[in-house]
C-alpha cells in the first residue's frame, strides 16, 4: 500500500510531479556527483546529506545501483516506499523514478553500459526526457499539498 493514497483525479505520476514543483521553491541542497568512465561502463555516484527528499529523474534503462553508505525511505509507484539501508544493491528498471527520504548521509551509485563518455550525450540516453514542461495547476498542487498534511 502507498504511503499515501491519491484523489482519484490525480495520477501518480501527477502528483510526483506537483511535490517537485513544490520542492523546487524550496532552497536546494548540494548533492556532488563523482563521475568514473572504465571501457563500454559510465559509473554515478552521488552523495545525499541526511534530511534530504530527493526526486530522482524518470529512467530508461535496466541497470544496477548500490548504496555503499547511508539509509533512505524510497518511494516508486510499483514497490511503494521501501526503507534501504546499506550495503544494498539492486535493479532499476525503465520507468522507475523515485521519492527519496534521506535518513542518514547516504552515497547511491548507478553503472550505466555505455560507450559514450560526454555527460549531456550520456543523460539522453539513459534518462528519460519529458515532452512537456511540468503542467500543475495551482489547484491540483493546493489539493495534494492539502492530502500530504492531512496523513501527516
């Protein structure tokens, strides 16, 4: 079951949608990035400081990830929200995108087949790129904002 239960008029994926708007106008934390390239693998590792909720972006590929360090309640629409502590390694699939809640300082790695070593030629490739801009309305963000402090 999710953590939180929808309005039937809102997707999920809507919603995902109007929690990053809203995140968005929050003040944005530092997240460095460790970029590592080994012959046909691009490797990514990122650092999240605890107390941080985090988005990731929508994914296309099927690729491992590990967290070496840390602990974080994740949220995707097939599994819910799953706490992961590490050592932890597992599978991305397409489509996965996730809500991430930083319990303590964590680092999440991802290895990407690719021969590719230009960054912006890498993201095209394994991320997947919206066709539309975020389209929210103020009503449907008041609404989910409304149902998220209501479940507290």
């Amino acid at each position: 079951m999710d953590a939180i239960t929808m309005p039937l008029t809102v997707t999920k994926a809507a919603a995902v949608d109007a929690l990053q708007l809203r995140l968005q106008e929050l003040p944005q934390i530092d997240c460095p990035l460790v970029h590592r390239f080994t012959p046909g693998l691009y490797v990514r590792e990122i650092f999240m400081p605890k107390g941080a909720l985090i988005i990731s972006k929508i994914h296309k590929t099927e690729h491992p990830f590990t967290v070496s360090k840390g602990h974080a309640a994740v949220w995707t629409e097939e599994s819910g929200v799953v706490e992961i502590k590490a050592p932890f390694t597992g599978i991305t699939k397409p489509g996965t995108r996730r809500i991430l809640l930083i319990r303590e300082d964590c680092i999440w790695t991802t290895y990407h087949p690719t021969q590719e070593t230009d960054l912006e030629r890498i993201e095209e490739q394994i991320i997947l790129r919206s066709e539309k801009p975020l389209e929210i309305s103020a009503e449907v963000v008041k609404q989910l904002t409304e149902e998220v402090a209501c479940r507290g």
